[in-house]
C-alpha cells in the first residue's frame, strides 16, 4: 500500500468544524508536504476549486496549478497530483504548464481529470457546464489533445470542442509517454472514458465489498481494449486514530453533528449532477469525499488490519484526509504504517 494525502488547501475537511487549525496558506501546505516525504508518504493530491467547497464560499482557499508548481520545487520525491477540469482549461496550454511542472519536479508531476460537478462555481468562473455525458465527450478530446502534445513532434486535431494544426510543445514531460492520467467516475460514460483514455482509477471512499467491486469491474473493462492494465487503484479516506476505540469514536461524533451553513453549498449540485453509485446522505457529506465509508477509525490496529482488507481487494493507494493535518499525519505515519507492515510479513510467514 501507498500513502498519499489530500493537500489542505481549504483550512479542513470537516463541515461542521470551523476552525481546523490548518490554515489555507501556502506556508502551511508546504510544511505538511515537506514533513510528508520525511514520514514516507508518496502522493499529494490537490484538488481544483476556485471556491471554498468545505468551508464555504466565502472562505479563503488555495488554487490548485500555481500551488503544485511551488511545491515542485520545495520537494524532492513525493507525486504531486494537480486535479484539473476541462471545462476550465485550454488542452493546449494545460499541455504546456504541465510539462514545465514535471520538468521542474523532474517527473513528478501527474493530473487527477476531474469532469466537475459544481455548477453554481462554474456560474461564477465562466467554465463550461454542460450535461453530464457531454462533459466527458469534452474530457475524450481534452485528454487527447494532452496526450498528442506531449508525445508529437508537432500535432493537428480536428473535434468537437477543440481544434488545433500543427502545434508543436517543447520541452516535452520528463514523463513518457505522459505523466500518469488518474482519474476517478461512477456513471457508465465515466468509467468508460477512463478505460479508454486514462492510466489509473481513483474512488470515493467505499466499503471493502463496494471497491473490491469497482475494482473488478474497472479490471475488466480496461481488458475489453487494447491498453496495458491501469497502473494504480485509489481510495480517498479521512482517518481517525486515537488510543482507543472510545476515544475515536467519541470524534467520529463531534465531527458528523450537522450544522447548517454555507459549507454545504455544493452538496445540492454534487448529488443532482452527478450519477453516483451510492446515495450520498447529509451526514456523509459532513467530511470530504465519503471518507468515512472505509471507516479508517479507531486504534491503529483496527486501522492497519482494515488496510490489509483493502489492499487484499486489490487497492494500492490511500490518498488520507486528516484534522488537524500535521499532527494526524504524523501519527498515522508513525502508529499506523509500521504495524500495516508488520502484520502483512505475519500473514506472509
């Protein structure tokens, strides 16, 4: 199993929390990437929101492209995954700023495509929102044209939606023949965009039994065309680790008492123009990303004896989710990832 973690770019990732003591600075994010790498994690995602989807719109937060390139250079050895969404983005020069981060990372640079849901932000950002299979007709060119860029000495392409003659990208990523596409989707459309066109799948937060399926099925849908197996399964997930069962159970619930406010602004327009698999409840949506599905809480024996399922499901990265994040990190890397270990060499022996 890998360790990756969400960047906290939005101050938390808790709805009902309102100060997380994280703030959504710069400074901050690059504290907790740099004391990543020292604890052993491999991946940083940075989500792509230009409003504040957790702590609400008014809130600040950090964008996504201009906070990966500085991270780039202020790090050594951990993947910085940078969410990008179509509907905001020209390919071409999406093409080019993530060529110059992989090259300024050294190839460490990777994309998380993201076919959006928010519609109410894209209102105010002047992005493209359509209904949501065309979303992805846009997302098949855009990763296309990506893809052509970074690979041909000069590229021609005539869709849709983009349009391009003899466009030439130099230099080229560090990455061949791109830098990984992950990308994450539950609807017919979306999965099967992502077989076609990307090289690793990420999920929402899910049972066992619910990723072991998509997994599977994710497997077989990938070997109905000719491209090589995806190269990565990942699960977001918040954990909570504490002493005891009591004590982690007790914060379980401090942090899912619902409180009405405009941090659940988008949670109308994520369940109504997405096509999810599971009903999403209001609770659920009181921390990001169905993170607490796995249900990576309690001592740090539960939690690594529930990773080992994960990872006997077939899962290879865990992109975690933390309050307050430094502190947690550090435990779950020091607690947690030592016994995930241990235990599997016992079960091996």
């Amino acid at each position: 199993m890998k360790y990756g973690f969400w960047l906290p770019i939005f101050g938390g990732w808790l709805r009902n929390v309102e100060n997380e003591e994280m703030p959504p600075t710069f400074d901050y994010a690059k504290k907790v990437i740099q004391s990543a790498e020292k604890w052993g994690y491999s991946t940083t995602l940075i989500a792509e929101l230009y409003l504040n989807d957790i702590k609400g719109p008014e809130q600040d937060s950090l964008e996504a492209w201009t906070t990966a390139a500085a991270l780039a250079s202020v790090t050594e050895r951990i993947e910085i995954m940078a969410a990008v969404r179509p509907g905001f983005h020209n390919p071409a020069i999406t093409a080019k700023m993530a060529a110059n981060i992989d090259q300024i990372s050294n190839g460490r640079f990777t994309l998380n495509v993201v076919s959006a849901w928010w519609e109410e932000e894209a209102r105010q950002y002047g992005g493209i929102f359509t209904e949501h299979d065309e979303r992805y007709d846009r997302t098949t060119e855009f990763i296309d044209v990506l893809k052509g860029l970074w690979s041909r000495e000069s590229f021609s392409y005539e869709g849709k939606f983009y349009q391009l003659k003899d466009t030439k990208l130099f230099p080229k990523p560090v990455q061949r023949p791109n830098p990984i596409l992950y990308a994450g989707g539950e609807s017919p459309k979306g999965k099967q965009t992502i077989v076609e066109k990307c090289d690793a799948y990420v999920m929402h937060g899910g049972t066992v039994e619910e990723i072991d399926t998509k997994i599977s099925d994710m497997k077989n849908r990938r070997a109905a065309t000719t491209n090589p197996e995806l190269s990565e399964f990942g699960m977001a997930a918040y954990v909570i680790c504490r002493d005891t069962e009591e004590e982690a159970l007790a914060e379980l619930e401090r942090i899912t008492t619902v409180k009405e406010s405009s941090a659940y602004a988008g949670f109308k327009d994520f369940t109504s123009k997405s096509q999810l698999e599971q009903q999403i409840q209001l609770q659920d949506y009181s921390v990001s990303n169905r993170g607490l599905r796995p249900n990576l809480v309690g001592t740090p024996e539960q939690i690594a004896e529930r990773i080992l399922k994960y990872e006997e499901a077939g899962l290879g990265l865990l992109l975690l989710q933390f309050s307050p994040q430094l502190e947690e990190m550090e435990r779950f890397a020091k607690q947690v990832m030592p016994l995930v270990e241990e235990k599997r060499n016992q079960l091996t022996v």
